[in-house]
C-alpha cells in the first residue's frame, strides 16, 4: 500500500512539472517576433518591431 502511495505522488509531480514545462514554452513563444532598423535622412534609425504568428497560441504576437 505504501509503494502505490508513492507511484501516486510521483505521477501528480511529473503531471505538475509538465504543466509547469508547457507554461514556460508558452510563456516564452508569446514574444516572438523581430525588430527592423531603417536609416534616416539625417542621421538616426527608425525602429519596426514586426511580430510574428504563433501557432501555439493561435494568434499575433
């Protein structure tokens, strides 16, 4: 009985370390996208930022 106590408790960790995994890759994809420097007359850059479709959250970032 104790060992099925402890196979219960290592499934709910590796269930909460997933959730935990796939969070962070969320988290981290929702940034993406990129920056574009353009010269000007004059001196200086215009800066762009462009983002990028993400599949992972089914929208523009």
């Amino acid at each position: 009985m104790n060992n099925n106590k402890q196979q219960t408790k290592g499934n709910k960790m590796k269930k909460i370390a997933m959730v935990i995994g796939v969070l962070t890759v969320m988290a981290t994809s929702a940034n993406a996208g990129y920056w574009t420097h353009t010269p000007t007359y004059g001196g200086g850059y215009t800066s762009t930022y462009t983002p990028t479709y993400n599949i992972l959250l089914g929208g523009w970032n």
